[in-house]
C-alpha cells in the first residue's frame, strides 16, 4: 500500500500543471454548488425575518373591512394563543427640506410583548410609557443625529405635533421594515387621540397555540366569524418566500451546472491522457500479477485524492464567497438590512459528496478501458483505440442540438429551470460531439487556403490538425467556455 499511495504523490507532483487545472475545476464546482444550498437558505430566513417585522410569533391578522375592530370581536378559542390589537397611522418627518415617512404603532404593551417584544437599545424594558413620548429605531435616530430625551416634530394630518423620545429601540421586531421610512412606537391612548379613533384597532394579530398549524388557525377563525365583516389573512407567505428564495439560488444551480460538465470533460480528458502515458507502467502491473480490478482501483486513488482535496477546499473558500454576495444582495434590500450567513450542512455534505462523485465518475470511463487492455497489447504497444464513425457522431450531435433547442419552448413554470438546464447541457454535448468533425472540415479548407499562401509547409500545418486530439480539445474546452458566457 505504501509503494502504491508512493507512486500517486509522485504522479501528482510530477504533473503540477495537470494537477492544479483538475483540482481548481473540482473545488469551484463544489464552492458553486454550496453557495447555491446556502444562499437560497440565508435569503430565505432574512426574508422571513423582514415578512414578521411586526407580527413576531403571531401568524393570523383579523381585520374589520368597514373599519375598527375590538380584541373583544375575537372569540376564545382553543387554537388561539395569544391575540394583540395593534393601531396603526402614518406621519411626516422634516429635516432640511427632506421628508421622511414615519409609520406610527401603538399597541397595548403586555400583549406586544407576548407576541414581539420591543428590543430597547440599553436592553431595558418599556415602562411608564404614556402622553405624548415616542420610541423610535436606531437607525433613524442614528441618521438624524437624536438622542435620548429629544424633542421631535411630526406632520400628523397636516399638523405638527411634538413627541418626546423616551427610548431608542434596535432596528428590528416591529420596528423592521419592507419599504422605505421609518415606525415608530407611540402609547395607544395617544394615538388613538391623535387620529380620533375610539371604535378600536386597525386589525388583531394571534397566534396560534401549541402544535397548531396557520392553516388551521385560519379555518377556525373564518368559521367562528362573519367572513362578510371580518377578513382573515396570513401574515407571512411562507410559499412566496421559498418562491423568491428559489429565484435567488437558481442562477447560482445553473452556474455551477455549468462548471460540473466542465470538470467532467476536464478530468476525463486528463485522464485518457493519464492512462495514455501509464500504459507502461499498466502493462507492468498487469504483467505481475494485478488484476483488471486492482488496476482500475490504483488509477482512481489518484482521482479520489482530487475529489477530497477539492471538496474539502472548496467548502470553506464557498464560505467566504456566499459572505461577499449576501453583503450585496443585503445593500439592496430595503433599508439595507443584513442576511444572516446559514452555513447550509446538508448541502456542504452533498457539495462534497458530489466532488468526490465527479472526479471519481469523469475518470472511471478512461481508467476502465486502459485496464481493461489486454496485457500483451499494452506491453507490445499495439493499442488502438476505437473511432466511431463520423456519421454517427453527426447524427446524434444533431439530434442533441434540435432537442435541446426545442426543450424550453415546450416546458413551464419551476420546469422551465430545470429544462433550461438540460438544454445547455445537451448543447455543450453536441459541441463536443461536433466539434472534432468540424475541425477536420476546416482543416481541409485550411489545407487548400494555406498551401495558395505557404506551400507544402502550410499544407502540412493544415493537415495536423486534422483528427488531431490535442487541437480537438484545446478547441472544444474554449468553444464550450464561450457557449456558457454567452
């Protein structure tokens, strides 16, 4: 074992060049695939994050569609847990001749803190909160410069009005929003005061209780109460967020699509290669005694080692990458609010999983056919490898191409993704198919065209390159790479 695991490392150093194109291939393929996991998964809980703002724990909203409604138009039911009246305005600030939207809230402060408890910037709790005082979030504070225990001036119904700010709250629970402006917490007396509301809140927010399901909280309501007066809604689309989140994650999938059928021609061009240059030493295991078997397992060692090493590099350098993207997709959320980093375990484990599985599946074709070699070819040198017939390969490239193009034209909905996919892929399938055709095509043109200008020396240029391996996949990697950015 030691004599072979000897010979893998001294094959890898020797070939650094090789070595290094295999392994970058392998480790952005698995950095791609997990930031396609987590971003999708970060998203989704800053966008479930944002959806709660100032419900917190409740799921349900009651509304009254001709006006106010009282908590007292809530019936006791079982499946509710709690159930908090929230009041709502909306007001003016003026600085300098710029106005800024300040949402007012009030609510009855026991019940919001049931269901969203306001967090204050000193990690105090609100007391003594009554007449004219406000709370507002630190982020608009911090912009305007106010402090503790300042005066501000708001436009309420076209009238200035001066509010004492009693605390400054994190920018977060109800004071998170989804559109630009700022809220602002105010006692319920006051409001109602201020916009002469005295038939009760602007809606009911309830939770639900114990293993109670939104859907089913949502049925008990709408049969317990006149559905011609009440309208009862879900505060947060959970099947909207994972639709956004999947819209965010997908570009991400289809790139690292991309970059996994790179590698895969990459690492089994490397590795007819490879096999091409060890037939000697095949020949020689073979020849010892090794079977097929034994063999094709020693040349996938090598192949195994890049996998793991790619996989294993490629997950933290993903961690660093998904870092930098959410930093910019979090700049243009509405006040700019910062996506939390998920690290997605699963798809850590399966981007592994799938760098392992490539770079072992890319080279197991090659290696298998070497090993497969009868010992007295290899040894004598007499190896040839098998052509398939040019019509052939045109025939199915041509197929690949008509179907991939037709593919999206007859999918819909999430299946357009999917079909997208698979018609990249067979058209990156038909490239390869065609393209050693197609270079043997301009091969003879070049022969005619460079002989005119050249001579013999430009005719013999131009006839290399035909059935030339080397010039095929010097070629088809770069034509491939121009599809994808296309």
């Amino acid at each position: 074992m030691k004599i072979i695991l000897k010979y893998i490392l001294t094959n890898i150093q020797e070939r650094k060049v090789r070595t290094a194109v295999m392994l970058l291939s392998i480790l952005l393929s698995a950095m791609l695939l997990f930031v396609s996991f987590s971003i999708g998964v970060s998203y989704e809980s800053a966008q479930r994050k944002m959806a709660r703002g100032m419900a917190g724990s409740a799921t349900v909203s009651v509304q009254n569609v001709t006006g106010g409604i009282y908590a007292g138009d809530i019936p006791t039911l079982p499946v509710i847990q709690t159930k908090a009246g929230i009041l709502e305005g909306t007001s003016l600030y003026h600085e300098n001749g710029y106005y800024e939207t300040v949402d007012l809230l009030a609510a009855d402060i026991d019940a919001l803190n049931q269901i969203n408890k306001p967090r204050l910037r000193n990690g105090g709790e609100i007391t003594n909160f009554v007449g004219y005082q406000i709370i507002l979030p630190d982020r608009f504070t911090s912009k305007y410069g106010i402090e503790k225990g300042d005066t501000i001036t708001l436009q309420i119904g076209g009238s200035p009005i001066d509010f004492e700010v009693l605390e400054i709250a994190a920018y977060d629970t109800v004071f998170l929003r989804h559109t630009r402006g700022a809220t602002a917490l105010l006692p319920l007396e006051t409001l109602k005061e201020i916009l002469g509301q005295d038939n009760g809140y602007s809606e009911i927010l309830i939770e639900a209780a114990g293993h109670t399901t939104t859907n089913d909280l949502i049925s008990e309501l709408r049969n317990a109460l006149d559905t011609e007066k009440y309208r009862v809604s879900e505060i947060v689309n959970e099947m909207q967020i994972a639709a956004d989140a999947r819209q965010k994650s997908m570009p991400f999938f289809l790139i690292s699509f991309f970059s996994l059928t790179m590698s895969i021609f990459i690492i089994y061009s490397s590795y007819k290669v490879i096999t091409l240059d060890r037939l000697p030493v095949i020949g020689t295991f073979r020849s010892i005694g090794a079977t097929k078997k034994a063999v094709t397992r020693i040349l996938l060692l090598e192949s195994l080692f890049y996998g793991c090493i790619g996989g294993l590099i490629g997950i933290p350098v993903g961690i660093f990458v998904l870092k930098a993207i959410l930093q910019g997709m979090g700049k243009t959320l509405s006040q700019g609010i910062e996506i939390p980093v998920i690290i997605s375990l699963p798809g850590a484990f399966l981007s592994f999983t799938v760098a392992v599985t490539v770079s072992l599946l890319s080279a197991w074709l090659p290696v298998r056919r070497a090993s497969r070699l009868p010992i007295k070819d290899v040894v004598l040198g007499t190896v040839e490898e098998r052509h398939i017939p040019h019509p052939l390969m045109v025939g199915i490239g041509t197929i690949l191409f008509a179907i991939s193009v037709f593919l999206p034209h007859l999918a819909s909905g999430n299946m357009l993704y999917l079909a997208g996919g698979f018609s990249l892929l067979g058209l990156i399938a038909a490239t390869i198919l065609v393209i050693p055709i197609f270079t043997n095509i301009l091969s003879g043109v070049f022969e005619r065209f460079y002989g005119a200008i050249a001579g013999n020396e430009g005719r013999i240029a131009a006839r290399n390159m035909k059935d030339n391996k080397n010039t095929t996949q010097n070629v088809t990697p770069a034509f491939v790479g121009r599809k994808e950015n296309a």
